[in-house]
C-alpha cells in the first residue's frame, strides 16, 4: 500500500499532461501510486497517461469516466486511492522534485497534522508572476477562511483520505464549480488539524483565456457558496454584526470582480454592476470607496 495517492483530474489533456507527469516521475521520494482520472476528455488523454506510467514503471492507473467536471473527477480519484494520504496535483501543475519527499518529512514530525500545504509559483509562460504564500494557520481556521479568503490551493495540499470522506469529499453542485476546492478547506478545517510549510515546492500554470466570461463565472459561484456557509453559520435570523460581517466579505468578493474586469478592460456593464453592489453592501470599507475613485479615474 502506497503512502501517498496522487490524485490528477484530467480533461482533454493529451497535449500537456506529461510534462506533469514528468514531475511526478521525478519525485525523490516513491513510496506513491497516481490516480489520474479522465474526466470525459475527447482526445487521447488516457492513451497518453497510460503509456507514460507503463514507460517508467510507475504504479497507479488511469479510470475514464463520463464528465462530471472537476468535483466529480477528484472525488472518482479519492474513492479509487489506496494510499493514507492524498496529493491533489491538477492536470497542468507541476511539482518541484521533493514535493513528496518534504512532505513525508514534515508529517513525521509533526504526527497530529492532517492536512498540509506548501507554498507555489505562479507562472504564464514558463515566467513567474508571483509566489503564493498559502496559509498562515489559526486559531479559527473556519472563520479565517470564510470571512478573509482561500488559503490553500489543490496542488499543494496533502490530505489523509479518511479526512476528505469524513466531510463527503468535494460537492459536485454545479453552482459550486471553481470554488469546490475553497468549500472543502473550509469543511475540513472544521475536522482537520492543519500546518502550512512556508516552503515553495511547485508551480502553478496561469493561462488566460475568456477573462471576463470566467471572472464573473467564478465570482457568481464565490457568493453562492459564502451565502451557502452564511446560511449553515448564522441561520435565518443573523444579528447585526454577523450581518454587517457577511455583508463586508460579499463587498469583498465584489470589489475583486471588479478589479479583475478593470484590469482586463473588459466587460463595462459587469464592472458598473459589481462597483454598485460593493458599495451597496458594504460602504464603510475604505478599499471599497478607493476600488470605485480608482475605477472611475479609469
């Protein structure tokens, strides 16, 4: 029995996934098997996988499935891992060499933890944006996360399986499609202990296409989901500072969209509906009057 299960869900991939699965194959640790699932691609995606793990002898498989987007994928690799813990690694990641290695290491030496995550690089084009410093753990990791923002990200997380079945893995509501990484952290921040290692150990693949179809898409989602949390919290009757605190983190959520259409030039009549709604929901913040004079000044 591996000790790791990587699980990669994978969609029309042919094209890139072995540069993934190069990083996989050149992990110094190897006490692991790989769970990619083909999450109803319409190339050769499971041709590809399969080939590469027969050619290097790496232990695991390749199950093709209809399409259940990337919920469904991840959940169809958990339930097919063997292993205790299980690496999250998508389709166009990448790993540094002793991603797994580092993560043995520091499970050893801290046995309470249940989840871990490291830090990444975001790159476009083989250049680097920028270095995501996932974390920091807290107290109340569920209201950090729910009230400041994700904290982690899928190709950094090592996870014990027992954990993720624990919470019912990743919901597949449609409605919840790019956030039901973020949703899952903060269930299993209700059931995990959790370390973050300030250490960069992959990369994380930007490629921008549709901006403003995908910006509103994903942000849509975002506040089905916060009002979904919302509601399980605080109930139907919120007093007036859990009010005015959902309300702050919604004027979040906006001032973001907003940002992003802006700084794309994209999509005018959603940029004026979410600079309304932020400060609508939420005047008070000073970053939101900033975010709307930036704007305007736009």
């Amino acid at each position: 029995m591996p000790r790791f299960s990587i699980v990669i869900p994978a969609y029309n991939a042919a094209a890139f996934i072995e540069e993934t699965l190069k990083t996989v194959a050149a992990q110094t640790c190897r006490d692991f098997e790989v769970v990619v699932v083909d999450d109803g691609s319409q190339d050769d995606t499971k041709g590809v996988v399969d080939r590469f793990l027969a050619k290097h002898g790496l232990q695991g498989q390749c199950i093709k499935q209809a399409n259940k987007k990337i919920a469904g994928a991840r959940n169809t690799g958990v339930r097919a891992a063997q292993g205790e813990w299980i690496a999250f690694l998508d389709h166009d990641d990448a790993w540094f060499s002793n991603k797994l290695e580092r993560a043995a290491q520091e499970l050893e030496a801290h046995p309470d933890v249940d989840l871990l995550c490291h830090d990444e690089n975001v790159t476009e084009g083989g250049k680097l944006l920028r270095v995501c410093r996932n974390g920091p753990a807290c107290a109340d990791m569920y209201d950090r996360l729910l009230f400041k923002g994700n904290a982690l990200s899928p190709s950094c997380v090592v996870v014990k399986k027992a954990k993720v079945l624990e919470v019912g893995g990743f919901r597949e509501d449609e409605k919840f499609n790019t956030v039901e990484d973020y949703d899952l952290w903060m269930r299993l921040s209700k059931v995990c202990r959790l370390r973050f290692l300030p250490e960069i150990l992959g990369d994380y693949h930007f490629e921008e296409r549709g901006a403003s179809r995908r910006i509103v898409y994903h942000h849509t989602n975002l506040e089905l989901l916060l009002r979904d949390h919302f509601q399980t919290l605080y109930g139907d009757a919120p007093s007036l500072g859990q009010r005015l605190r959902m309300r702050r983190r919604l004027a979040s959520v906006y001032r973001s969209a907003l940002g992003l259409l802006s700084n794309y030039n994209e999509a005018p009549e959603e940029q004026r509906r979410y600079a309304k709604l932020m400060l609508e929901t939420f005047p008070f913040d000073p970053k939101n009057a900033v975010k709307a004079l930036l704007w305007v000044l736009r």
